[in-house]
C-alpha cells in the first residue's frame, strides 16, 4: 500500500491480508508509543535494581505472580515511576512493607505511600520456641 502527497510517496505498507490482525511500523509512532513497544520484564529489572534491590526484589515477584505481560508491565512502570515522585527511599520500603505482607499491586504501594505507612517497622521474626518439658509440641497430638 502507498501513500501519496501530491503524487509524492510519503509512505510505503505491505498489507496483511489476515483478518481482525493490525500492522505496526514503529518508526512511524510517537516516541511515547514507542517506548511502550520497547518495553521487556529485563528493562524494568534494571530500572529497580538502579533504585533498590529490595524494590528489585518486588518487581522480580510481581513479574512472576501476573498473569498478563502487558498487565504487568503497566503494574511496574506504574510503581517505578513512583521513584520520581516519591524518591528512591520510600519506595523502597513501601516494597519492603508490601512484600512483607505478600500483596503485589501497584494499589499496594499507591496505597502506603499515600498514608507514609512505610515508616511503620516490620515486625521482628518471632524467637524460636525454647525447650522445656511442659511444652508438648505438634507430635503430643497426633
């Protein structure tokens, strides 16, 4: 297919013949178009681990959990855009708080930032049971 202007070519398209399917020349899109092509689960763990490993760590977990590519890329360029708005720190543990809840959103992180939960300290493993006879453990019950 060709496109003219005043019978000069001004683009030039093979033509896809097969139904309901779009054909897509990226030199021909904006540059923000563009760099949503260009997107890739690698680009966006490189951008996280710049930030924070934990906020690594986060992105690494919902790329894993999300079912949908393109879903996920959203969920992450959305959180680590928050970087910018927000700074690397809080960010980073906002992932922290939401990882250590096992939610991967990007409501989540939204959502802590927006109340400065992220300061609030995880809680501490819990010590390990110490020995003493009156404790009678899993196997007294079975």
């Amino acid at each position: 297919m060709e496109i003219r202007y005043n019978y000069d070519i001004i683009a030039h398209h093979t033509r896809d013949r097969h139904n309901y399917r779009y054909t897509t020349v990226t030199e021909h899109l904006c540059p923000k178009h563009r760099a949503v092509m260009e997107w890739s689960p690698e680009r966006f763990l490189q951008q996280a681990a710049a930030i924070h490993e934990d906020v690594e760590h986060y992105i690494r977990r919902i790329l894993e959990k999300t079912r949908y590519q393109d879903q996920a890329n959203k969920i992450c360029s959305g959180i680590l855009n928050f970087a910018r708005k927000v700074g690397p720190d809080r960010l980073a543990a906002a992932c922290r708080l939401a990882d250590s809840y096992g939610k991967y959103s990007f409501r989540e992180i939204q959502d802590i930032l927006q109340n400065k939960s992220e300061a609030i300290d995880l809680p501490e493993e819990p010590a390990d049971m110490p020995e003493h006879e009156n404790i009678r453990g899993k196997e007294y019950y079975k």
